[in-house]
C-alpha cells in the first residue's frame, strides 16, 4: 500500500510536469494503474481490522474520502487554476500523499496483531472475533487463483458496481456542464463551490446509511434504496434543466449521494459472503474494479458521441 501511495503521488505530480496533450495522457494512464490497487487493498485491511456488525460503517468512513475529497479540494482547486494555472493545480494536490505517506507507515497494520498503538485486551478482542466470524464462513482449502475469478457473488455484483459507477461518473460530468452551462457567470471559487455542495450531502448521507446499514444488519436494501434515489432524481434533474438551473441543481443534490451511500453497504457483503483468503478476497475486489473503469471511460464518451456530425 505504502508503494502505491509514492507511484501515485509521482504519477500525479508528473500529470502536472508534461507539456504536451500525448504525455499528458500517458501520465494520466499510470496515474490510474497506481490507482487500482489502492481501493481493494484497503477493503482487505478494512475485513481485517473491523467485525462484520463494523464492517458497513468502516467502509463508509474510509469511502467519506471520496466525497470530501471533491468538498474540499473543489474550491481549492478553483483557486490554484485562478492564480497559478492548472501545472501548478495538478503538482500541488499531487504532492498529498507523500504528506500522507508518514503517517500511514507509523499507524497502519496488516492485522490488529501487528499494531503496538491498541492495548493488549482491544488486541485479543478483535483478533478473537474475527477468528470466529471468519471460521463461520467456509474454513475449506485456499481457492484457486482462477476459481476466484469465477465465484457466482462477483458476476452478481459486478454489473451493479459497473452501473454505479456509470451513474457517479455521469452525475458527476453532467453537474460540470450543467454549472457552466446554466447561463450563470460564476467565478472560479463560486464554481468550486456548487460543485463541493452534492458531495457535503453526500458524506452526510453515507454515514446515515452505513450507521442504520449496521443496526439492522441489512445490506442490500440500504444499497437499493439510495441508489434508486439517485436514479430518479438524476433523471428528473436531466428532464427539468432547461427550464431552472436551480431546481435542475437541487435534484442532483439528491442525485449525487447515491452512488457513495451506497458503497459501505455494497463493500461490507463481498467479505461475508467470500472466502476469506486474502487472494480469494482481493482478486474479486479487483476484478469489480473493471466497473470502475469501464464506467469512467463510457461516461467519458457518451457526451462526446453527442456531438459527433452524422455520417
């Protein structure tokens, strides 16, 4: 994990170093292999540190990074582009995780066993519940690399991560043309702003969903039912944005926190229904990280298909 995080520290200051288009997206290319690593390895250290009544709540804490990363660095990000030019913007933000990268190495343990800052008695606890949680699945031989690949959960749950993220990504592209196409002339900071605005709710939402996720012990349900939200009100925000900007903004308000509310539940089903061997757990992870990019890349398109001329 402490690799990943310099790769893809040096790969996002690269974004900034480039000078031309080509490069550019090649550093941008090695920025996301860096990347891809990064989610499913800390969804394994997450089943090794927290109990499943835990679990749910967990990922949605470890998840808030992604919307309070938006939150945060949107208005920042406004800014730096204002004052000093998107390089500047793109070396800045990419020097965080060497920031980070202290810290991490000081505190963060494969196993609550290996942690020297939790006392003996918090140590045996956990150890001892996640033995028993994890003997309660089945305890059979190590799965096969290939047979991995081929468990019934991850082909159910694969599409459901393509399609959620195809609606983060599309949420998120049509919040950015919406703003600078609603006929408003927003500064840099205003814009930054509006766009942090969803993603505030958002973190709010996650941690509403995961906490209720946990008490009552339900996965599925809390994940259908947000995203489902998200659905008709991303909808209903497409159908009304040429008559209000705001209301058009309001539904995607209510749009935008779907797609992460739902990823504590979602992430906290894979650990309890797979096997638990660290490979049998992180290569499924990673193979529902193709969603990931399959989404980013058709929403990437789409708006570009739009406005290709008819043969």
């Amino acid at each position: 994990m402490a690799i990943l995080l310099v790769l893809w520290g040096i790969c996002a200051v690269g974004c900034g170093l480039v000078t031309t288009v080509g490069r550019f997206k090649f550093m941008r290319f090695l920025l996301g292999v860096a990347e891809s690593g990064v989610f499913p390895a800390t969804l394994v250290l997450l089943a090794n540190w927290f109990p499943r009544s835990e679990r749910a709540r967990a990922n949605a804490y470890w998840n808030l990074c992604q919307p309070l990363a938006v939150a945060g660095s949107a208005p920042l990000t406004g800014w730096l582009l204002g004052q000093w030019g998107w390089q500047t913007m793109l070396i800045a933000e990419g020097a965080l995780p060497f920031l980070w990268l202290p810290i991490w190495l000081s505190f963060i343990t494969d196993h609550p066993r290996e942690a020297k800052w939790i006392s003996d008695e918090e140590r045996e606890h956990l150890e001892t519940k996640l033995r028993v949680e994890a003997s309660q699945l089945d305890p059979g031989k190590k799965v096969p690399l290939w047979q991995a690949f081929l468990q019934p959960a991850v082909f159910v749950m694969l599409p459901i991560y393509f399609l959620q993220n195809c609606a983060a990504y599309g949420c998120n592209t049509f919040l950015t043309e919406g703003i600078k196409g609603g006929g408003h002339q927003f500064t840099g900071f205003q814009t930054g702003v509006l766009f942090a605005l969803p993603y505030i709710v958002a973190a709010v939402v996650m941690i509403l969903n995961s906490r209720h996720s946990d008490k009552t012990h339900e996965r599925r349900g809390h994940v259908a039912l947000v995203y489902s939200i998200s659905g008709v009100s991303l909808i209903a925000s497409v159908l009304v944005k040429e008559h209000s900007f705001w209301l058009s903004y309001a539904f995607l308000c209510l749009a935008i926190p779907g797609p992460f509310a739902g990823l504590a539940p979602f992430w906290a089903i894979p650990a309890g229904i797979l096997k638990q061997e660290t490979h049998s757990v992180a290569i499924p992870f990673s193979v529902l990280g193709i969603g990931l990019m399959i989404g980013a890349a058709l929403c990437f398109l789409l708006p570009r298909s739009r406005i290709q001329p008819s043969p």
